[in-house]
C-alpha cells in the first residue's frame, strides 16, 4: 500500500467491484477514453478477479474508492502470455488530483512482480492526461492506429503505448 497526499494504493478486492464498476462507466459516459459505449454492471467487473495473475488495485480517499488500475490478456497466444494490456481510469471529480500518478507506479511494479515483460494499450490522441501519465512514467508512443474504431459514428485514431517491464526492461 502507498500514500500519496492523502490517497492510498492498495490491491483491489470483489468488494471494490461496485466502486470500479461506477468509475468505469463515468469514463464509458465520458467519451474520451474508450470505444466502449455500453454501460457496465458489476456482474461484468466481477470476472475481472477470477486470474489472479492480473495485477488490479484501487486509488482511494478516507473511505471512498477514487481511481483504479487493472491489467487484462492481451493476446490468447502463448507467445504472448506476458504482455498484458491495462485501463486506469479515475473518478472524474478527482481527475488531475495526482491519483494516476500515485496508481501507476504501484501498478508497473505488480505487473513486474507478476512477471509480464510489457504493458500496452491505445489511447486517444486527444487524451493528453492519459499521454501525459505514459509520459511520465516511461511509455513509449509507439504510433498511430488510423480510423482504429467508431465512436459514435465517427472513425477515431488511437495511440499506441508500451513499457517494457522486469528483465525485459533492464
Ligand atoms: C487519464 C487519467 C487516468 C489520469 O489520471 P489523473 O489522476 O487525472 O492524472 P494525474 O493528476 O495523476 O496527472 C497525470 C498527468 O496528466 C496531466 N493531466 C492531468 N489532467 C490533465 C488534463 N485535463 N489535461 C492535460 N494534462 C492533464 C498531469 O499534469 C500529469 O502530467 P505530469 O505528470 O506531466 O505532471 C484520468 O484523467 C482518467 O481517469 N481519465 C478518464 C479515463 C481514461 O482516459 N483512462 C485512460 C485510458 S485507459
């Protein structure tokens, strides 16, 4: 667990579902992060901790849950079993409050330790917070997927992100 200006980092449990469920769907309604348009429930977080192998962890304010992390496959194919693919996303009464930046470096040592040897994912290149976290924290842009997917019924680019972890990055 870490602390940070008065967040905490800390493993996330099925408890926590709800919380990351309520989260999730803010930046689904938010429009500036995912393709994603259907609104989750908790029955479609509660999965999520069945490998435990996927590191996910929660942000969190005196008791409330503000932001959480969480690592899923990227590929079935074992050659890549490990590279994991993540979401980080923060309640946005507390966007640009330091709460990724206290996730992410508590994040990239549980995917270390649970061995992957790279992180990725694709964000939208309007997303500067998000690009500025990757920033920040040792990503590399490594190009551009043109007219990716629609949202809403207009083609989006996104941006593709990896950090290489563990062995991999020594
Ligand atoms: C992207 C997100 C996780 C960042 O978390 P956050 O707690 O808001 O960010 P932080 O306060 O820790 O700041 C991280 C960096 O982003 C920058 N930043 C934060 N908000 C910003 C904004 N609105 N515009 C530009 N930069 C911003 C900060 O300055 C900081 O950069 P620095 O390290 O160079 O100083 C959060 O904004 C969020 O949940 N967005 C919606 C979901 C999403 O886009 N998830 C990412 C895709 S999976």
């Amino acid at each position: 667990m870490t602390e940070a200006s008065g967040i905490r980092v800390r493993p996330a449990t099925r408890d926590d579902a709800a919380a990351i469920t309520r989260i999730y769907n803010e930046g689904i309604r938010g429009r500036g992060a995912t393709f994603e348009t259907r609104e989750r429930a908790v029955t479609d977080v509660l999965p999520w901790f069945d490998d435990p192998r996927f590191p996910i962890l929660v942000a969190t304010e005196g008791a409330d849950v503000v932001g959480w992390a969480a690592a899923s496959t990227y590929r079935a194919r074992a050659c890549y079993a490990g590279i994991a693919e993540y979401s980080i996303y923060v309640a946005t009464s507390h966007h640009g409050r330091g709460v990724g930046g206290a996730l992410m470096p508590v994040f990239l040592d549980a995917l270390d330790a649970a061995g992957f040897w790279k992180v990725l994912s694709r964000l939208f290149p309007e997303n500067t917070a998000s690009r500025a976290l990757c920033a920040r924290f040792g990503f590399r842009e490594v190009g551009v997927y043109e007219k990716h997917g629609q949202l809403d019924g207009a083609w989006r680019d996104v941006v593709v992100v990896e950090r290489l972890l563990g062995a991999a990055r020594r």
